[in-house]
C-alpha cells in the first residue's frame, strides 16, 4: 500500500489544521493507520492511532485534547485534525498503515507516505 499525506503548511501558533492521508491503487479499509511527526534533530514520534474500523483511538500525551484522528473507510481515508497548535508541534507528519497489530512503533509499520511539512510560528 503507497500512502500518500497531505495537507501541512505554515500556521501560527494557536490556529488549527487539518491532514489527510490516502492510499494510492488499492483501500486501506483493514489496515491500522497512524500518525507520526520527526522534528528537525529529533526521532520519529508517534501522535495518533486509529484502527480499521475507526472504534479504537490512542494519541501522544502531548497532542491528547488538541488532536483528533478519524477515518472514512467509504472514502478511504484518514484525517488528523489539529487545534491549538504550538510552536512544538512543528515537524514532518508521516502517515502509516499496518495490517496486523495495533502500535505505536514507527518499526511495525510497513507502510509509509512521503510526509507532509507543517510548521508553527509563534
């Protein structure tokens, strides 16, 4: 499965923004899909989990109350809205999809979009 996330840009801080991840060529609609984020310097973090069926959500301690995942298995997709924004929460935003297991471990995900830049201004 090709991921395709999008959606980043620039924002000031306290504002909110939305992203979208997608497969290219075939559903996602049994998969888990997950959020990550990798800051300029810093690992790769989880932010949010969702999975096939849209009934079980985790996020990051950090972005719990501001964020929010959902999925729309009719139009295949997934979407992570973001509100009240923070200078920290610039990074590059990674969608993942995984088949099997429900995790928060960039390494049990075999597949990846190609990240999608947001940046916070203060």
């Amino acid at each position: 499965v090709q991921l395709q996330a999008f959606g980043g840009r620039l924002v000031q801080a306290g504002g909110s923004l939305r992203l979208s991840c997608a497969p290219s060529g075939r559903t996602f609609s049994t998969y888990t899909v997950t959020w990550f984020r990798q800051a300029p310097g810093k690992e790769r973090e989880f932010v949010a989990a969702i999975s096939w069926s849209g009934e079980r959500t985790l996020y990051a301690d950090s972005v719990k109350a501001r964020f929010t995942i959902s999925r729309d298995n009719a139009r295949n997709t997934v979407a992570l809205q973001m509100n009240s924004l923070k200078p920290e929460d610039t990074a590059v935003y990674y969608c993942a999809a995984e088949r099997v297991v429900f995790t928060t471990q960039p390494h049990d995900y075999e597949f990846w979009g190609q990240g999608t830049l947001v940046t916070v201004s203060s």
